[in-house]
C-alpha cells in the first residue's frame, strides 16, 4: 500500500477554504497551528506573488512561515492583507476564554 503525503495547500481552492482553515485554526488558539494555516493558503495563492504583495522576500516569507519562524505581528498582517483576509476582533464569552502560553 502507497501512503502519500497529505498538503493542506493542496485543499485550498476557494474563498470559503481560506475562510473555514483559517476560522478554524484561529478558533483552536495555537500559533503555531494558525501560521501553519497561513503558510498552506501562501502556498496555494503562489508564494512569489504574495510576497511581493506582503512587501518581503519569497525567502523571508517561507522562513517565516516555517515551523521554525516566528514572523511579526505586522508581517503576519501584510501577509493576511495580501491574501484578502481581515483580521476582526470578536468578543468571547469569560466562560471560553483559552489561557495563552
């Protein structure tokens, strides 16, 4: 039996993808779960394009979007921006709120 590598990137084909992997990390609370959500959609849009829109490198992008990166805030921004995401801010109930590390 052949066993192939699973890409999310792969996966993201339409607005409604971006909008539910990214919900749904983003929802979970991880970091590092939302910039590996990030770098799968980074991929499926073209990694050198968005780069150039987000105003880095393609290297600084990958290496940001890496398991080892640790992009900043602004660049993770530029980078959403790029994509056509908006980060909103949404009121949790105190009952749900998750306990940052």
């Amino acid at each position: 039996m052949k066993i192939t590598k699973w890409d999310m990137a792969e996966n993201i084909i339409t607005p409604e993808d971006v909008t539910a992997y990214l919900s749904a990390a983003l929802e979970a609370g991880e970091a590092a779960d939302v910039i590996n959500v990030i770098g799968a959609i980074a991929r499926a849009k073209g990694m050198t394009k968005l780069a150039r829109e987000a105003g880095v490198t393609r290297e600084a992008l990958y290496t940001s979007l890496s398991p080892n990166g640790n992009p900043s805030f602004i660049t993770v921004l530029n980078i959403l921006r790029s994509m056509g995401i908006v980060l909103q801010a949404q009121k949790t109930p105190a009952e749900k709120l998750p306990v940052m590390a």
